[in-house]
C-alpha cells in the first residue's frame, strides 16, 4: 500500500508485503521516478520517499501558470483589453 505521510513535505510511504517487495517497488520507484522522488528511509518492509526540492518548485511554477492562463482566458472571454495578470 502507498500512504501519504505528510503532504505538505510530500512525503510518501509504500509498505510491501516482504522485504523482497519493498526491494521491487524501491526499485521500480528509483528507475521510473528518479526525477521526482528521491529516498528518504527504508526501514522493515517500508520504503519512504520524498518529492524532490527542484520538482516541487517545478510544479509549482506549472500550477502558477495555468491559473493565470485560466484567469486570462476569462477574462478575454469579456474582451477586456490589455489586462495585465501577475502573480
């Protein structure tokens, strides 16, 4: 199972079945999603990981920009000219 430890670190925990499980899902994880999330912990049957620093501000930025892409449709949708949208 996957559990989210603390979302506003972005921490994720996956708890395998057997050591050889969690062995698998560590390295599925580091193979797949090296660029976004970076071990924390190993610890019984638990691998912990954490949302890497330059990703998160990577998503942010991303989430920032669409809003203002959103905010800025709509308000064209009224014909508004130049109107100037900063975050």
């Amino acid at each position: 199972s996957v559990t989210v430890l603390d979302p506003v670190k972005a921490v994720v925990q996956v708890d395998a079945a057997t050591v050889e499980d969690r062995d698998k899902a560590r390295a599925y994880i580091e193979k797949n999603y090296s660029n976004m999330l970076k071990l924390a912990e190993t610890q019984d049957n638990k691998v912990t990981f954490e949302y890497g620093e330059l990703y998160l501000r990577d998503f942010k930025q991303r989430l920032l920009e669409q809003a203002i892409a959103t905010i800025r449709n709509r308000i064209d949708e009224f014909g508004v000219a130049e109107p100037s949208i900063t975050a």
